[in-house]
C-alpha cells in the first residue's frame, strides 16, 4: 500500500536526512582538520559556523513547504520545485562542511605563513 503524495513530509524527512549526513561530514571533516591543526581555534570556529549555518538553511526549506495546504501538498506539479529544493538542500548539506573546512584551513595556511 502506498501513501499518499504529501510534499510537507517528503521535504521534512529529506531535511532529517540531509541532517544526519550533514553531521556525518560535519564531524569527520572537523575532526580531520582537528589533527592537522591542533594548536589553532580555527577548527573549532568551523564548527559554530557549520552548526550556526545550517540549522536556519533547513528550517527555511521545511518553513516554505509547510505552509502548503493539504490539496497543495498532494498537487504533482509541485515535483519540479521539489527537486530544486532537494539539489540545493543536499548541495548545501554536503558542500558546506567541505567549503567552510577548505576556508579555514586555508586561513590557517595564512597565519602560519
């Protein structure tokens, strides 16, 4: 039996996701960057900024859908926004840990030299 099409729920469950995987990056990459600079407070500066970043980013995407009556979330001509959404929701979730980690070990790089 399947469910019914509901795109508040899709979105809320993509954003659950994204979170989990976003942490998953967000702790490796820190950690990584961790070692290689264990005398700076730029890792850990990182850390605030991705956490600080990425709450508001994704309560921003569950906000705009949420607001969808139930006829609207079960409208299909919806699916193209959708996927917009999703690609910058998961670029955002996957890219910004990378990005913000190349910043600061970039300005790491810069202090020492």
């Amino acid at each position: 039996m399947t469910r019914p099409l509901d795109w508040r729920r899709k979105v809320s469950d993509s954003v659950a996701y994204a979170l989990l995987v976003y942490t998953g990056l967000q702790i490796f990459v820190t950690i990584n960057t961790l070692r290689g600079n264990s005398a700076s407070l730029l890792p850990y500066m990182a850390l605030i900024v991705l956490i600080a970043a990425i709450v508001p980013a994704c309560r921003r995407f569950e906000h705009r859908w949420n607001r969808l009556s139930d006829a609207a979330a079960a409208d299909p001509r919806f699916g193209p926004a959708y996927r917009r959404d999703m690609v910058a929701l998961w670029v955002l979730a996957i890219g910004l840990p990378f990005a913000l980690a190349g910043l600061f070990e970039l300005l790491a790089y810069l202090i020492r030299h």
